[in-house]
C-alpha cells in the first residue's frame, strides 16, 4: 500500500520556515534535521516566506523623472528632426516622380 500522508500543524511549518530563511543553512540541511523531505520543507518556504518578508524586500529603484525644462528641450529636437525628414520625404517623392517620367 501507499506512504501514509503526515500532517504538520501550521505553526510547525512557519518555525521550520523561520529556521531557513533566519539560520543561513540550506534547505536540504534544515530538512535533514526536521526529518523531512526536502521538497516539502522547498514548498513550505515558497507558500509562507513571501508573506513574511513582504516589506524586507529590496525596492525597485525608480528612475528620476525628467525636469519640464528637459522635455521641451527634446520636444523641440524632435519637432525639429520631423520637419527636416519630411522635407527630405518630399525631395524623394519629387525625384521619383522626375525619373519615372523620364524613364518612359
């Protein structure tokens, strides 16, 4: 017949949790020591270890927003550049059109 399924209260799991985030050992090691399966102990610690150090965690760096004085300085090169490419569109469209007439 099959393994019997142990049951562990709650509070069990969250010290063995305790135990590997706070001792610095390994997984495999805290498991060897509580006689459990190491998968288990890999389980406990991902479904109870994100609620305890939720606040501990490194925060995302937020990039400094650029000063009003800096995007109108770049609105204005890309007003700028837009002019300058649509002229040479333009310039295109006209020698397209002076080679096709002779072409023919």
């Amino acid at each position: 017949m099959g393994a019997r399924r142990r049951v562990f209260p709650e509070a069990f799991k969250r010290e063995a949790v305790e135990r590997v985030t706070a001792s610095g050992l390994s997984t495999a090691q805290v498991a060897q020591e509580l006689g459990l399966h190491e998968t288990v102990l890999r389980r406990w610690v991902r479904d109870v270890a994100p609620q305890a150090r939720g606040p501990a965690r490194r925060p995302i760096p937020q990039a400094a927003a650029p000063s009003p004085a800096d995007l109108a300085a770049e609105n204005a090169r890309l007003r700028r550049e837009n002019e300058r490419l649509r002229m040479e569109r333009d310039i295109l469209k006209k020698a397209a059109l002076i080679f096709g007439a002779a072409s023919r």
